[in-house]
C-alpha cells in the first residue's frame, strides 16, 4: 500500500510566501465564475418577465403563422362562389391562377349553373354548393348548412372541422384548403403544393404544357409567333410572368449586388489613405490621427439603416440611397481596421527601406503596404459578402433592390409564395460570394491549398 507524499512546515511555507496568489486567492478568484452566473441568470429572468416572453408565446398566432408557412412551399385558389340570381357565379382574385373558361377538376358545375361542386382531396371530402344550401360532406358524411338572408347556419350534429362564425359557417378541411360559407356567397380556399405558374402565366402559349413539351416546342416546333422563335418567346413570357415578375425580381437583385459592391468599393477607396493619417506610427500628428478616428468612429456608429433612411429622404428612392449608406459604414468600419494593422507592423521592414535613402512615400510603398495588404483586401473582401446581406435589408426601407421588392411582397399578406422566391434568390446569392470571398481571401492571405 502505497503511502501520501508529505511535506515538512519548512517546505509549506517556501511554497506559500513563493506563490501566495495560487494559494491566498481573492474573493472574485473563488467565486466570481458562480456570482456571474448568478447574475446572467437573474438578468435574463427579468427580461423573461419584462418583455413578456411566454404569455407571448403562449398567446401566439400559431394557427395563422402555420399558415403563413404553409404559403411558402404551396399555393391556394381562392375562387367566391358569388350567389346572383338564383345561380353561383364563381369570381376570382387578381392573381388568378387559370384562364379564362377552363376546365378545372376541383371546381365543377351542373348543366345549369344554379350548383358547384368543390373537392378537397380523395377522402369525400367535397362541397355541393348553391344559394340556399351547401352540402358539406367530410370524410363522406353529409351536413347540410342552411342558408337565409340574414344568415349561414351550422348543423346540429356538425363535426370539429365545423364551426360557427357569427352569421357564416366555416369548415376547414386540413391542408386542402377551408371554405366560408356566407349569406351572399361561398369563399373557397383551396390548397395545393408547389408554386402555381411559375415558369409562365395564363397568358402564354406555354402554359399548362410539361417540360419534355415546352422544349419540344422551343426547338423544333411551330413558330407562336412569326416574329420570333419559340425559344426566344419562352424566355420572353418567363422574364414577363405576370404572376412572378421574373425580370423585375432579377433586375432588382442585380440592383442589391451592385449596391453592395459599389459602395464597399467606395469605402474601401477613401478608408485606404484616411488610415494612413489615423495611424500613430505612420502620421506623426496627434490632432490629424484623432480627427481622423472621431471621424471613423462618427459613420461607423451610426447604423447602415439610418444612413439609408437618412439618403433616401435626400435623394428619394433607389439604388443611390444603398450605396451612400453603405459607403459611409464601410468608410469607418474599414477605416479603422486598416488604421489598427498599419499600427501593428513590424517597423524593421520600413527602417530597412529607409536606411537605403528612400523617399518618404518610397518608405510607406515598399515597407509598408506589403505587410498590410493582405489584411486590406481581406478585411474589404468580408465587408463586401456582409453586404451584399446588408443590402436587402436597406432597400426595405426606400434604398432600391430586392429588399423593397420583398417587402411589398410582405405588405400583400397574400404573396408569401413570392416572398420564399426571393428569400431562395437572396440565400443562393449570398452562399455563391461567400464561397467567392473565402476562395479570394485564402489566395490573398497565401492559403491556396484551402
């Protein structure tokens, strides 16, 4: 059995007048690690309470953002069956989905008119609708809903999915889609995965045809239109979609690129020699290098936000608005960090160039910008990937681009569809320059096994 090592009083004390702070630890020592957790946990306690974060949750919408989520990765028709004269009469809204007089499986009237036949899914579930009643039938069983001038009225024995709206009847039929039913019409949502018309409207000759047949007819078919091949029509009616604005979306994407990157070329371009005046070891002014760091510290502090509401009052909006406030960001943010790595070189380059009777401005070409370079391009490279990010943001707010398109899309609270669109634009164009930017940087920094 193995005995502990000991050691004598002698020895105890060497070590603790040796090396009191790992013995004689202060209070913060042992137990500032706890006190700070203690605190993070209180503080994030009260802002639970204060800003109501789960009565808030609890209270949440749910129902209507599950189908705000829905909307992304499908589409609804949405048709009123308007009851006129003893007839349903079926009207649809501005983004109609199908043209003028076609045959559509779901929605089916008799000979007469005066009844339409709604289906939701294969179940049973479907709708015999007419002026005074609507046959509701879920999962195969009916129930009827009446219906008066004054009122829609729900069934004695109706379901779950059944329920009574004031003076309407609403019955939901899951993912296919709902229906109100009202005194002076039927509202019918129905619901169907994918995006409808994508590629081209109820307008083009192409609709409705499959991908084996469109190119068929791009190639070798028929010309649409003497004017014109086929394959220069299909792209026409894609870029002209009247549902999509394919073209306008592209354009003002293009709109976002070009506002990232010309403003943080600008930027760039001022920071570069307003860093040579910030830096201590470089310009030997005490007043030029602080006026020049208040200076960064001025546009940097103000967000790229406010500067974009600022320059869209001034200029109105547009692309120009984006690019100033980008610029002025970039401007301080770059400014001072290339002011920071030009205070940071190693001056035995800069003295070697000077010692052989160099120029001032020699100096700083040759002993200087070799060692900083790479961290400029660098640094410039990350600021501009950010931006092209930033950029969607500012032009929600008047600044041009996709991000005001995005957010008129919003504002519809019915093109959500759109909106998946162009957040799938904006997610690829920031995924290819960030692989682009990190490529660039590793070659510039002399990683190019990386």
């Amino acid at each position: 059995m193995s005995s502990v090592p000991t050691i004598n009083a002698a020895e105890r004390e060497r070590l603790l007048s040796t090396y009191p702070d790992v013995f004689h630890r202060s209070f913060m020592q042992r137990w500032g690690l706890l006190l700070i957790s203690a605190a993070v946990f209180v503080y994030l306690a009260f802002c639970f309470a204060f800003f109501n974060v789960i009565p808030t949750f609890v209270n949440g919408n749910w129902d209507r953002a599950a189908i705000y989520v829905q909307d992304w990765y499908s589409w609804r028709a949405q048709p009123r069956l308007r009851f006129q004269n003893d007839q349903v009469v079926p009207q649809w809204t501005s983004r109609r989905q199908y043209p003028e007089g076609a045959d559509i499986s779901w929605l089916k009237p008799n000979a007469d008119g005066s009844r339409y036949t709604v289906t939701f899914g294969s179940d049973g579930n479907r709708m015999e609708v007419t002026p005074s009643r609507v046959d509701v039938y879920i999962g195969g069983k009916l129930y009827p809903v009446t219906i008066t001038h004054d009122r829609a009225s729900l069934p004695s024995d109706a379901p779950a999915q059944m329920e009574q709206d004031d003076n309407k009847v609403i019955v939901y039929y899951g993912f296919a889609g709902q229906a109100e039913i009202r005194t002076s019409q039927v509202y019918v949502q129905r619901r169907f995965l994918g995006w409808a018309n994508f590629f081209f409207d109820t307008q083009s000759p192409f609709w409705g045809r499959n991908l084996l047949e469109v190119v068929g007819l791009m190639f070798s078919g028929e010309r649409f239109d003497p004017n014109q091949s086929n394959a220069s029509l299909a792209l026409d009616n894609f870029l002209n979609n009247a549902s999509w604005q394919h073209g306008d979306i592209l354009s003002k994407l293009m709109q976002t690129l070009v506002m990232a990157f010309v403003g943080t070329l600008f930027g760039t371009l001022v920071a570069f020699p307003l860093a040579f005046i910030a830096a201590r070891n470089i310009t030997r002014s005490r007043a030029a290098n602080w006026a020049t760091k208040r200076l960064f510290d001025f546009l940097r502090s103000i967000d790229m936000l406010i500067w974009a509401l600022f320059f869209t009052r001034a200029f109105g909006p547009g692309p120009l608005p984006g690019i100033a406030a980008i610029f002025f960001t970039d401007t301080g943010a770059l400014g001072k960090v290339y002011a920071e790595a030009l205070e940071n070189i190693d001056d035995k380059q800069r003295e070697g160039v000077r010692s052989v009777g160099a120029a001032p401005v020699a100096v700083q070409r040759y002993g200087v910008i070799p060692q900083v370079l790479p961290v400029f391009i660098s640094q410039s490279l990350y600021f501009w990937e950010s931006n092209t990010r930033s950029a969607t943001v500012i032009g929600a707010v008047g600044a041009g681009g996709i991000g005001l398109k995005l957010l008129e899309s919003m504002k519809t609270n019915s093109d959500w569809d759109k909106v998946a669109y162009m957040v799938l634009l904006i997610l690829l164009v920031v995924f290819a320059f960030d692989n682009l930017s990190n490529a660039l940087r590793s070659r510039v920094m002399g990683k190019k096994g990386h």
